[in-house]
C-alpha cells in the first residue's frame, strides 16, 4: 500500500469512529459499573456498525450460507483465519452476539484499532512467553463464565488465501474449562478481497456458522478428539468451497455441507449525512446519567 493509498485508507477508518462514540462511552461506563449485559449489547451494537461499514465502503460482499441460530450466552467461535478481514467479516457476518477477540499481541500497538480491539472484550496473547499465556487464557475463561464470546483462530496466523493450516495444542482449552458452547465457523476470501492486491477491493467474503458443540460434560474421551473433530468441520467446507487445505485432510471428517440457505448483501455506501439513518435500531440499553 503506498502512501497515496494509506491517506484516503486511515482518512476512512477516522471517519467510521465518530458514528460509535456513544457507544465507547457506554461501553466504557458499563464496565466501570460492572454491568455485564449492558457492555456486551453496547459492544455489539458497535460491531453490527463497524463490520458492515468497512464491508460497504470497499465494496466487498458478504455471503453467509448457513441459517443457525447460536446459543444464548457465552460462546467460543473457532474459525480458521484467512486474512485481517476476518475481523470486520465477523463483525458483518454474526450480528445477534457481542465477541472478541484472541489477539497477537502485536494488533493492541496499531494506532486508532488498538482501543478498540482491547474495548470489545479482546485478550492479547503474547505468543512467546507461556507464563503471560497462561494468565490471559485464565482472562479468557473468566470472559467466557461471564456470558461475553470470544473467537479465536487456532491456526496462529493467517493463512492468505492458502488453505487451513493444523490447528495449535490447547486453542479450545478455555471451552473445555468452562463448559462454554464451541461455534465452528469457516470463511473465505477475506485475504484477497483486503490484503492480496495491497489495497481493499471489491469481492466476495464466504462466512458459514456450524450448530454449536457443547463442552460442559464432555467425557474425557472426546476432549481430547475435539480439536480435530472441529478443524474437520472447517476444512470439510473450505474444500467445499475449492480452497483445499495446507496439509492433507484427516480420516473420519464430518460437519454439514449445507446449501447456501441465507446470503447477506451490504447495503450501498452511506453517506457522513446519513449516518444517523444507518444507525437506526441501535439504540441500545438506555444510557445512564
């Protein structure tokens, strides 16, 4: 990306914040004040901006071929990790519950996403040092107990348009530890559409949400399948798709090919004059003084 690029790109991102400044306040407010639920519904309400915002204004669509409905409470989305992208597709493509994310540590110094990576209930893990890793899962698992949802990508990195890579030991840990639903998810075309020109261009994003799995009374004897039971699923459809895999796929894979059920297009572009239209149904809990 050069420099003609990275002024209009940072302008943008700039622009998409005043929208949401009511909600970091509430966001904030709530947290300060310990109510859960509230903070949860605002940061949701942020994400259901955000995702789309960027999505619309790059014109980039958003295809999600699946219609399940998630659990209520906490969840864990394990997803494989195809590009930056995936972090407002999410954003675009699962609007009926707040998340964060599990982070490199790295994404909490970027300027301007930093705040708000942390503020949607984020843990930054610091793949280098186990000791920190140990304590910002137990973070994890308390987020979790409390009925926020996280996703996390258990490949460690991007994969850049090149298949699933193995999955990390442990990544579904803090699932198994609280009893918490795991929601498998598989997407597509993330990289290409943001990162593999050097610029965001117009293309196709494919999301497909799994029926959760419960963990809590999980006999021992599944656990320890469960990781490879769920990278399955993922890659099942992702070579549904054509994408393949980085390594061969394993015996016994399973998950649901369903058909295309549901596809969600962005609206056109909006205006700055038109934010407030955009915003409509996002009032939120009602704020207090």
């Amino acid at each position: 990306m050069n420099i003609f690029q990275t002024i209009p790109f940072v302008a943008f991102i700039l622009s998409t914040l005043p929208p949401i400044e009511k909600h970091r306040r509430e966001i904030d407010r709530a947290r300060a004040e310990g109510r859960d639920a509230d903070e949860q519904e605002w940061i949701r309400l942020a994400e259901n901006f955000w995702g789309p915002r960027l999505f619309n204004h790059w014109g980039v669509r958003l295809e999600r071929t699946d219609d399940t409905e998630l659990p209520p409470g906490g969840v864990l989305f394990v997803s494989n990790h195809d590009g930056y992208g995936d972090i407002p597709g999410f954003m675009h493509a699962i609007r009926d519950k707040q998340f964060g994310f599990v982070a490199k540590e790295e994404l909490a110094k970027l300027p301007i996403f930093a705040k708000w990576i942390v503020r949607i209930r984020s843990i930054m893990l610091l793949r280098d040092d186990p000791r920190i890793a140990v304590k910002v899962f137990a973070e994890g698992e308390d987020m979790l107990k409390r009925g926020f949802s996280l996703v996390i990508f258990p490949e460690g990195t991007r994969a850049k348009g090149q298949g699933l890579r193995p999955f990390a030991k442990g990544s579904l840990r803090m699932a198994l530890r609280t009893g918490t639903p795991i929601v498998p998810v598989a997407t597509q075309g993330s990289w290409e559409c943001f990162e593999g020109s050097g610029y965001p261009h117009p293309g196709l994003v494919r999301f497909h949400v799994f029926p959760h799995i419960e963990t809590a009374g999980l006999a021992k004897s599944e656990e320890g399948a469960l990781s490879e039971r769920v990278e399955a699923i993922i890659r099942a459809k992702l070579e549904e798709w054509g994408q393949g895999s980085e390594q061969e796929p394993g015996q016994g894979q399973e998950g649901p090919t369903q058909e295309p059920r549901q596809i969600q297009e962005p609206a056109q572009e909006q205006e700055p004059a038109q934010e407030q239209e955009l915003m409509q149904g996002q009032e939120g809990p009602e704020p207090r003084d």
